[in-house]
C-alpha cells in the first residue's frame, strides 16, 4: 500500500518507493532506545524461556524526509597538487 507524503506545497512522493528510499533519508521521529535495548537482550530471553513483549516506540518528533548527503571526493585535490608540485 503506498504511503504518500507531501514533499513541497504542490508534489506528493510515494515513501515506499524503492528510488526514494535509495536517495533520500526518511526519519520516522520514534524513540528507538527501548526497542534496541530488549532487541540486544533477545537471545538470553530465549535460552531462558522468558517472554517479554516488545516495548512502545513513542512518537517523539514529527517524520524528517531529507535528501541523502554524496560523499566528497578528498583524493582528487590531492593528486592535482601532488601533479603540479612535479
């Protein structure tokens, strides 16, 4: 099922979308703290036979779509100077 969110005032994107995912950075504002920390713990419940449902992931912040950031290529100037030096 697509989840539309609005991008800018006149353009709805698709968040689901495999080319949006691999270009843009989606923030879902949960608190993920607990979560990890019961996650961490999950083989040792197994082993000894506990039982603990998940813990609640609040909403702490509204949800960011922000453009990923591109590397910067540090070598290039590098060897443009190490050219010229020659």
């Amino acid at each position: 099922m697509p989840t539309m969110k609005r991008v800018s005032k006149d353009r709805l994107v698709d968040i689901n979308d495999e080319l949006v995912k691999s270009s843009v950075h989606i923030d879902d504002g949960c608190d993920w703290t607990a979560y990890l920390n019961w996650q961490a713990k999950a083989n040792y419940r197994l082993s000894k036979g506990i039982y603990e449902p998940p813990p609640a992931r609040p909403k702490v912040a509204a949800v960011k779509i922000e453009p990923k950031k591109k590397a910067r290529k540090r070598g290039y100037q590098v060897v443009q100077k190490a050219i010229s030096a020659v």
